[in-house]
C-alpha cells in the first residue's frame, strides 16, 4: 500500500503487477517505465518487471488499515487482465467487502472480461467501476460499463488521444480527463478536452481534469506540473455525488 501523486484518489493497491499492451492508449505506458525501474532497483514484486503477476501477499493489506481511504486498485496492472483467475478476483473484491470503510476505484481497459466477471457477480457498494475510453474507437467500453451494476461508474478518458465525439452519459457518473505525460507524449488539443467538459455539463456528469501532461495549453512542451491543470480559467476537481 502507498500514498500517491494521482490527483483523484488517496493511495493505491495492487494485488497483481504487470500488464500487456492492447490499445494506442498503452502506447508509452507508465506503469511498465515504473515496473522496469523497480525491477532494476531490486524492488520486492518487481523481479518479473512488468510480467503479469499475481502478489497474493498483498492481499490482506487493506484489512490493516482502519482510516477510510480512497484506494486506487492495481495503478501498476490491470485488474482484469487475460490471466487474472477469477478466483483470484474473488478473493480481492473478498477483501473489498470486509474493508466497508474504505473506497475502491477499479479501471480497466478489458471491457469483455470486466462483463463477463460481473454476469454472475455484484459489485460491492464501496467500489466504483471504471473503463478507459482513450479514442473514439474504445467508447464500446461505455456500453459495457453503463449496465453493470456499481455504486459509481467512470470514465478515464487519458490519455486523449483525438476527439471522442459525442458521448452517451446515460449510467455514468464520473469523468476524468487528461493529457499524456512523458517525454514521447502525444499532444492533447484543448477543443477535445473543452468538448468533453460541455457534455458532461450538459448531462448533469462530474468532471475532473487531471492535467495537460507534457503539452500545454498553448502546444508547448514543458514539465507537466508547468503545464498545471487549468481547463477554461479554472481547475477542475468534481466528484461523483454518492446517492
């Protein structure tokens, strides 16, 4: 368990490490950056870099926490890759049941399996569900989502990568959006993310903007925390409204 930069959670969980490229939106993935350095630092879970690994041993450690906390489940893989058993993800939403006072933000870009998982299962009422929709191609992950049943349901739309179009809201409740960071990062224009922001005002959704990442505003390239995370004179930090 650790504390974490990630603007819109407390701390992440990562039951499992490593993952597999599927989309554009993997392209310069900064889990596997992550991975490989720690795997070079000899970092305990790390030996098989950014391998699909299951960490079993890290299971119970939301149980030793007894701060509510706002978790962000596997920041380092996805918890629903092709070789995570379901078994496995038995156990972990097991312990996402025994730990009510904390929060669960779980995202995925493998929609199938999200779907497939959740026919003969119900989400637990302290997880929020959420999919990566990076390109307009990969909204199919919307029509997936909005019918699973979760507490809340979101969308991270990072890093954009062009305009997504129109966007159907219906059973979301959350949006976040940001431009990729990285020194290969592909450039966010500010009328996709602008686009965005109007519709989920429009369909009374929350929304976040998470940053610019290492192309501002302007289309300059500078540090992502030069580029800050000001979207049309404000920043914007809107979270779900739990009913």
């Amino acid at each position: 368990m650790k504390q974490t930069k990630i603007e819109w959670t407390e701390a992440t969980w990562n039951p499992s490490t490593g993952c597999d490229k599927i989309t554009a939106g993997c392209k310069h993935c900064y889990a596997e950056t992550m991975a490989k350095r720690l795997q070079a630092m000899g970092t305990p879970g790390y030996e098989n870099g950014f391998e699909f690994t299951l960490m079993p041993e890290r299971l119970d450690n939301p149980l030793k926490i007894k701060k509510p906390t706002k978790f962000f489940v596997n920041s380092m893989s996805d918890l629903f890759h092709e070789e995570m058993p379901f078994s496995f993800l038995d156990s972990v939403f097991d312990v996402i049941t025994r730990t009510p006072q904390h929060t669960y933000q779980i995202l995925t870009k493998r929609e199938d399996i999200l779907e497939d998982y959740f026919r003969t299962r119900t989400a637990p009422n302290n997880v929020w569900l959420g999919v990566t929709v990076e390109m307009s191609k990969t909204k199919r992950r919307i029509d997936v989502l909005r019918y699973i049943e979760a507490k809340i349901r979101f969308l991270s739309i990072e890093p954009l990568l062009e305009d997504v179009g129109e966007l159907d809201l219906t059973n979301i409740h959350w949006v976040i959006v940001g431009g990729e960071s990285g020194h290969k990062a592909r450039p966010m224009k500010p009328e996709w993310a602008l686009s965005i922001q109007n519709q989920c005002d429009e369909q009374e959704v929350a929304f976040f903007f998470k940053q610019w990442g290492t192309w501002g505003a302007d289309g300059v390239k500078r540090s992502k925390k030069a580029n800050g995370r000001i979207l049309l004179g404000q920043e914007w930090n809107q979270e779900p409204v739990i009913v």
